[in-house]
C-alpha cells in the first residue's frame, strides 16, 4: 500500500490505497458530510448495497437517516 507523510511528516495512506480498502472490505461503509446538518450520504461501498439492497444511486445525496424500502 502506497503511503504518503501529511504535513507534520506522519505517514498515511493515500487517498488511492483508502478508496480501495473502503471498496473492497465486506463491510457496509456509508460515508456522509457530518459538516452538513442533515448529514448527507457522499459513498456507500458495494458491500453495504449487498448487504442492504440499496444502491449508491438510492442514497448519495439524501440525509442518512437510515433509509427505508
């Protein structure tokens, strides 16, 4: 896994290497934009549309308020 230092010189990962594991894990990731009030979802990976049945296209953009069927 590529690692890169931020500014103090800590290493990290890379903005590639992250959006990878969070793609490939087996478990549902659902990022939202805890900047906004309404917290709206921003990802979801595959493993939480397997899991759940709902598509990143059924939540990017709404609040997560944890989506009914």
């Amino acid at each position: 896994m590529e690692t890169v230092k931020d500014a103090r010189g800590v290493k990290t990962l890379s903005r590639q290497a992250l959006e990878q594991m969070v793609t490939l894990v087996s478990d549902a990731i659902v990022l939202v934009d805890a900047q906004s009030p309404k917290l709206p979802v921003i990802y979801s990976n595959p493993a939480h549309e397997d899991l759940t049945g709902f598509t990143p296209e059924d939540l990017v953009g709404k609040p997560w308020d944890l989506p009914k069927r």
